[in-house]
C-alpha cells in the first residue's frame, strides 16, 4: 500500500502523501505567505493547533454547505482574501471537504488567472475521490455542479485520523464513492468492502487500503483523460441519477449514498433494457445494498426528478446522457429519450 499516489497533470503535476501528522505538515504553509480557508467543522475540533500557526487576517473560515458553493459565496471569499493583500506569489492552503475543496480550487484558479493552493481533505469523500482529477464544481441556483475549472492542487496530504471525526452518514457517503469506482473496473474489493462495512461504520481508518486502491484507480482515468472528453466520463458511472437524487431531496440525502442509489438505478436501467442480466444486477444489488439511503420517487414526485435530471450538465441537446452498464467492469455511455418506458423504469425502481 503506497503512501505517495503521483499524478501527472496538463495543468500542473501533483502528488498525494499519505501523512500520520497533518499539523507537522501544515508548520510548512505558516509564513506570511500562506492564507487558509478551512471549514468551520474542523475548527471546531483542530482550532486551538491550526489558529495557533496563521494571524486571525490570513484564517478564512467557511460553512461546507451546499447553499455555500455558489459563485455568490465565491465572490465574497475572493473580496475577503483582496483586502487582507493576498498576491499571486501567495498560496491557499484548505482543510476540509468537498465543498471547501470546490471554493478553495475555483478562487485560486481565477484569483490572478491562477494562484498556488494545497489541500487537506478531511472527509472520506474527498480523501478517496475528488483530491486528485482537478475539478471544481460550484453550483447555480438548484442546480447542481454547472460551473467550474479544472485546476488541481500542488499537493494534497491524507491523515486518516480526520475521518474518526465523521458522522456515520459522512462514512456512508465517501463508501458510496469508492464502490462506483470498484465496480467501473470491476474489482473483486468492492464485495470485500461490503463485508467489512460494519467494522468500517465502527473504525473508519481500517479504510487506507480502500482508499489508495480508489485513488489509483482514479489516477489511470484522469491521466488518460484529464480534462473529461471521452474514457473518464464513465466515471459519472451513478452520478447523473445520484445528482437527480441530491437535488430533489433538497440534499438531505449525502453525496456518496445518491451515487449508490444512482448506480442501482442505472443498473435497473440497464437490465430492463437487455444490457445486463438478472443475476449480475442481483450481484450489484447486493454489493451496493447496505448503502443505499431511504429515499423513494413517488408519482407526485417523479417530475421534479426528472426535471433534475434533465438539468445535468453532461448532457446534449433533449437527450439525458449518462452512464449504463454490461456489469462490473464494463461501462457503456448512452444518449437516451426520457420516454414514458423510461419515466415507468424509475417508478418501478422506486416501488421495487
């Protein structure tokens, strides 16, 4: 299990570094030169250790909602980081999630038409999934992920003692990501996650080993495909339907856990139309099961799903794009119609 994942970037290359002290690390970023945007979460448990090594001008707290990652709290944070001097020479450090993530990435990458920045992922979900590929992703209106850069950090540094800070659900969600990942290449450890899945609910750092195996397979697509034109679409793999999903629930329901949902869904589609057998959507049903949240599309509700969907970004013209399969490690991306089989495929999904 390496403790160093490397990427090579048309952007700039970068590396993840698997660390057991993030403060040590962080020592390196105190100068004058360093402004950090950390999520109020970890403030709340590091503040003494990380407010101890910046001024209280060069300290950004943020609120890691969804409601926050628009270009609106953009615009504030860029006024902010303006009037306390911040220069193109200077570097963003950000400790935090996703949501951190996609601030901290999008205001380096147009604050001086590009700034340095490095990044703690604090979340499960961002420790095995979107660290690395460079994307940020801010969102307009309801609408999830329509605006956004690709601009990887420098480098990033893992310290799994920030996932025994998370809620379950937080586990829940980053678990979510990782499968997908598994069953696009069809790797046998997305069933050896499964039949950990308890023990990790009770002692999230037996994940290392699923985290790493994630990232390197992240690294492959990325590197063949950084910038999403063709083979790394298939990594949307559950995040069409998933996205539907977050929208409609008002993201009550977590990221991780509507990709699960939204990879049986398009497994279901799938099945019903002739791509996959019975037996293996029974297979990738029951690898995805325990995670799949409690959440149903009704018919009263089925319109503002669909609605959602057809608001994804990927796709092209009426026809919603997105990522079907033959079964674990054999992807297909599909144009299709939201026809009225389709629409009834969802609903029989949902009454199941």
């Amino acid at each position: 299990m390496c403790n160093t994942v490397r990427i090579e970037s048309k952007v700039k290359d970068y590396e993840v570094n698997f660390v057991e002290d993030f403060i040590s690390t962080l020592k390196c970023y105190t100068g004058t030169d360093s402004f950090l945007v950390v999520d109020k979460h970890i403030i709340d448990s590091y503040g003494r250790q990380i407010c101890s090594l910046f001024s209280d001008k060069r300290v950004f707290i943020i609120e890691a909602t969804e409601q926050n990652k628009t270009i609106e709290y953009c615009h504030d944070l860029l006024k902010v980081l303006i009037r306390n001097n911040i220069r193109k020479n200077n570097i963003v450090v950000a400790i935090g999630g996703g949501i951190v993530q996609d601030i901290s990435a999008f205001v380096s990458s147009i604050l001086y038409r590009g700034i340095e920045w490095v990044f703690y992922p604090t979340t499960l979900l961002a420790q095995a999934d979107s660290c690395i590929g460079g994307k940020s992703s801010i969102n307009l209106d309801e609408y999830k992920n329509l605006l956004g850069t690709f601009y990887p950090p420098s480098r990033i540094f893992i310290d799994m003692s920030f996932l025994e800070t998370l809620p379950v659900e937080a586990i829940k969600s980053g678990i979510g990501e990782i499968l997908h990942f598994y069953l696009i290449v069809g790797n046998k450890m997305a069933a050896d996650l499964t039949n950990d899945y308890e023990k990790i609910i009770l002692s999230p750092k037996l994940l290392k080993k699923y985290i790493s195996l994630s990232l390197e397979i992240k690294k492959e697509f990325i590197e063949i495909d950084e910038f999403d034109k063709n083979e790394r679409n298939l990594l949307n793999y559950g995040h069409t339907f998933g996205h539907a999903i977050e929208t409609v629930s008002g993201y009550v329901v977590n990221h991780g856990q509507a990709v699960t949902m939204g990879m049986d869904i398009a497994n279901y589609i799938s099945m019903r139309l002739g791509y996959l057998d019975k037996s293996t959507f029974d297979f990738m049903h029951s690898v995805l099961e325990k995670n799949i949240p409690d959440f149903r599309i009704d018919e009263k509700t089925l319109e503002s799903y669909l609605k959602a969907l057809l608001k994804d970004k990927k796709n092209i013209d009426d026809k919603l794009v997105c990522i079907l399969t033959d079964g674990p490690g054999s992807m297909r991306k599909v144009h299709i119609d939201i026809t009225d089989e389709i629409k009834g495929m969802i609903l029989e999904y949902f009454k199941g």
